[in-house]
C-alpha cells in the first residue's frame, strides 16, 4: 500500500504514520513542519494545505492508494474542499477523521450513524454557523464546521471512495488535550480527589493507536462509508479513576460529588473535570458499524496504563492551546471537598 497522511507528525496522525510503517506501507506525510518531527522512514513533504501551489506541489508526488486525513480539525470546509480537489486524481479514496460533534443530537441523544447531522455546506469558510451575539443555546459551530468538511469530501471522492471515521474522545500515549494525563497526575498527587459522580456511569474512549489502525484497515480495504469510532465495552468512571491510581501507586481516593453539587460549584464540564458531562449522549455512541468492519479495541485499562508509561518516559505531548483549559485548580478543588466534609 501507497498511502499519504495529511498531519502525520503527533498524536492520531503519528500513530497511523506508525501503524502504517510497521505493516511495510509505503508513507508520505503533509504537514507545515511545525508540530512535531515526521518519523524516520516517511517520505516528508511540507506545506500549507491551505495553499494551492502546495497542493499542487504535493500531488505531484502520488499517485497513492488512499489518503488518511488526520490534520483537518481546525480547517473551514472550503479548505478541505480545496484540498481534496487537488488529491482525487491521484488518489483511490480518502479516508477523513471527523468527529461525532457533527450530529444534531449530540451531546444529548444516544447517537447511531445515520442520526440526523448538522448544516454546513462544503464550500463555508471559517464563519459559517457562529452563534449570534447573546446567544444562550449550545456552540454548534465547531459541529457545522466539520459537517461541512465531511461534505465537502463527499463532494470530491463521492461516496464509494469517501471513508469518514466520527471519533468521539480519543486516549493513550502522546495525547495533546490533557484529559487522562490530568487524571493521572492527579491520581499520582494522592489524598482526596474530587470525582464525578455516579461512579457506575459508562465512558467509552477510545485508543489513539485503536483508531490509527481502524483508519488503516478502511484505507487498505478501499471502500466508503461513515462509522462512528467509540469504545464498545465502556467502563465506570468509577473503575476509571480506580485504574488510575492503580497504575500510579497513587495513595489517594475518590470523593464523589453529585452533578448539582458540581454545578452549584461553577466546576465546567468537560473540562476542569475532564471526560466528566452530564449530558446523557456524552457517553452513549453505536460503533456497531464499525466493530462489524474491523474495529477492535484494547482494553481501556491498557489505554491508561500506557498513557502512564508515556508520561514517565518523559513523554510531552506538542504545544496546545487546549491543555492549559483541563483540570481543577487545587485551590478550588480543596474548597469544594472541605464544603462536602
């Protein structure tokens, strides 16, 4: 196999540019060179996908099997638009990893692919679907966004050569947002520790190398479709936290606070707590049509034990402007726990 990696060089892009070296895959990676280092092996092509001359300049390098797009988060559809317009005529199909905020339903709603998703027309830029001032309702834009994206692949691979992969929250070894590295180090620091409860709620994330290889499998079978890509056997969180102070030695304990006592307290969801939502679809993704094409899943206990030995080795994600937003203050963590004693 032949394949190109948009990104490539941290987090899900380096695990598929990993995965896909170690099956003796021939890799080309496109990226601005600026967020991490592409790995030994790859044949390295930089620049800005935004740009037309680099396009163009990078598809002169193909032709490739299929195209595992993992650098398009933060990109307007008609970016993606412009860039898989510049790649279908050297490439078979194009795998895109989307996110399961493009449904209408989500965070409230159990999800399953075919569940009704957000506007956004392929060809938007950057502003399409920002909420008005004063608005009070849910921040969809970041869902209008990539429902875009995945049309405006659509609109150049169409749908026997367009594979979109809706991950909801990604785990394991070189993570970059900062939620399970909070906890562990959090698990690690001891004493009482502030947790969500109930302790018996469900999560489902998923490894980042478990979707890397789900990604290269719907590459190498050259077929289209949409899957969601969740954990299927999800754990508690309470045997989340429990696993994490089990990997770190941590000598501390759960005191599990109710959502009301949570929220009366201002502590934001998602964030200061990660992988905490009360919302009741947070946590609720069919990946039945993904198991049913090849998607396996390590235990999450795996997931977490490895993350540990990542950070140990001195693992440091790249630079993010999301990991400075999770986790709790202590201060305000203690506070809480002294108002709950």
């Amino acid at each position: 196999m032949r394949i190109l990696v948009m990104g490539g060089t941290w987090f899900l892009g380096r695990a598929v540019v990993a995965d896909a070296l170690a099956r003796g895959w021939s890799v080309t990676t496109f990226n601005r060179g600026l967020s991490g280092v592409d790995a030994q092996g790859v044949q390295a092509v930089h620049g800005d996908r935004t740009n037309v001359d680099d396009l163009n300049r990078l598809a002169a390098h193909g032709p490739w099997d299929s195209v595992v797009d993992t650098s398009a988060s933060e990109l307007p559809p008609n970016a993606v638009l412009k860039g898989t317009r510049a790649l279908e005529p050297v490439s078979g199909t194009y795998v895109y990893i989307s996110t399961v905020s493009v449904y209408a339903g989500w965070p409230d709603l159990p999800l399953r692919v075919g569940d009704a998703v957000l506007d956004g027309p392929p060809d938007a830029d950057e502003d399409y679907g920002r909420n008005p001032e004063g608005w009070t309702g849910p921040n969809l834009h970041y869902g209008r966004q990539k429902a875009g994206c995945e049309r405006a692949v659509l609109a150049a691979f169409g749908a026997a050569r367009a594979c979109v992969l809706r991950p909801g929250v990604i785990l394991g070894p070189g993570e970059y947002v900062g939620r399970l590295p909070w906890w562990l180090t959090r698990a690690q620091r001891g004493g009482a520790i502030l947790a969500p409860a109930p302790g018996d709620r469900p999560i489902q994330p998923v490894d980042v190398r478990d979707v890397a290889a789900f990604a290269l499998n719907q590459a190498e079978a050259r077929t289209g479709g949409t899957h969601n890509v969740a954990h299927p056997d999800p754990i508690s969180f309470a045997e989340f936290v429990e696993t994490c102070l089990e990997v770190t030695g941590g000598s501390g304990h759960p005191v599990w606070a109710e959502p009301e006592v949570l929220l009366e307290q201002r502590v934001k969801e998602w964030t200061e707590l990660p992988l905490w939502r009360t919302h009741s679809g947070a946590w609720a993704v069919d990946a039945d049509t993904a198991v049913e094409a090849g998607l396996r899943c390590r235990p999450l206990r795996d997931t977490i034990a490895d993350t540990w030995a990542w950070w140990q080795a001195d693992g440091r994600p790249v630079d993010h402007p999301r990991w400075a937003a999770h986790g709790i203050d202590p201060d305000k963590e203690a506070k809480i726990l002294a108002s709950m004693s």
